[in-house]
C-alpha cells in the first residue's frame, strides 16, 4: 500500500488550472506543474496520472468555475444579458488577461489528445445550449425562424470577448461587443 497523500488534490488541481491558463499545455512543462503544486513529479502523476490528464482535470475545474459564473439565475431575455455581461466582467477582472482557458486551448489541438480536444469541443457545446436555453426561454412557445443563427452568434460574442480580452483589446470595446451582441437579440427577439 502506497503512502497517504500529502496535500489536497483540490488546491493542486487549482495550482494546474493556473500554469495551464496562463502557459498554455505546450507551454507548460511538468516542473512548472511541480513548482505551481509544490509536489514532486511522483506525487502528481500518483495523484492524477499523466500531463494529459492533468489538464484534462484542469479543464474540468475551469469548466465548474465558468459555468459557475455564467449561469443565470433566470432563464430567458435577461439571461442572454447575464451571460454575455459576465463575460466581460469576467474577462476585464482578469488582471493578466488569461482569456478563456478553453479558447485557449483550440489554438493548441495538434498538441492535445483526442480526449482533451473532446473536453473542449463539448465546453462549446455547453455554453452553446446553455445560450440556447436562454433564446428559447425568451419566448412563450417555439422561438422564430433563425434562433440557431442567433445562438451562434452569441456564443461567438462570448467567444470573441475572451479573445480579444486577452489580444488587449479595450474594456470599451469589449463591453460594445457584449452591448451590440444583446441589442442583436433583443431586436430580433421582438
């Protein structure tokens, strides 16, 4: 029988969550994963197995934390504000501009194996329907012709707002995406 570990997986996958959204997986090598956990290379691949799996929980726990943030309490017209608006607010409290540890990661697919590129594709997936959702919500029976257009426009706003927040771009600009992307919907949706 192995010895007990000797920290907290949860305040390890915390520390990963952090190398991976700021390096990138490439970009992040295990003694950057071993400074950031304060654990030696043994006790992580003990904890959570190879560096593929280390991101893959890191990706889970950005998951949790995102959608955490951008679920609305009510479904509908004021949820599209509340997801969008959270995205700003979100990616403007970020003082190194990290952006979307998922977004991130798409530039990065030749160097992820295909489970980690099925954790990101379903991410999009997820905040896809969660956006469905809210279009749907916002009507009393079958939402109009074109709702999917509408849905995938703004995930791209809520896409586009991680990017360009960590390209730099302006909190102006970034809440005139967030603005222009409700207004979108709010004149369609009436």
């Amino acid at each position: 029988m192995g010895r007990p570990r000797s920290f907290e997986v949860d305040d390890a996958e915390a520390a990963l969550l952090d190398v991976f959204w700021s390096k990138g997986y490439a970009g992040s090598a295990v003694r950057d994963l071993c400074a950031a956990t304060g654990q030696r290379p043994a006790s992580l691949y003990a904890a959570f197995g190879d560096k593929d799996q280390m991101f893959q929980a890191a990706l889970r726990r950005y998951l949790v934390w995102i959608e955490g943030h951008l679920t609305p309490s009510e479904d509908g017209r004021d949820g599209v504000r509340h997801v969008l608006e959270t995205t700003c607010r979100l990616t403007l409290a970020d003082r190194e501009r990290r952006g979307c540890a998922i977004v991130n990661s798409v530039a990065e697919r030749e160097n992820l194996s295909p489970k980690a590129n099925a954790t990101v594709h379903e991410s999009f997936e997820r905040l896809r329907d969660l956006l469905r959702r809210q279009v749907h919500a916002s009507f009393a029976s079958a939402p109009p012709a074109g709702a999917e257009n509408m849905v995938n426009l703004l995930v791209s706003a809520t896409v586009s707002i991680r990017l360009l927040g960590r390209a730099g771009a302006t909190p102006r600009d970034l809440r005139s995406i967030a603005a222009g992307a409700v207004e979108a919907f709010t004149v369609w949706a009436a």
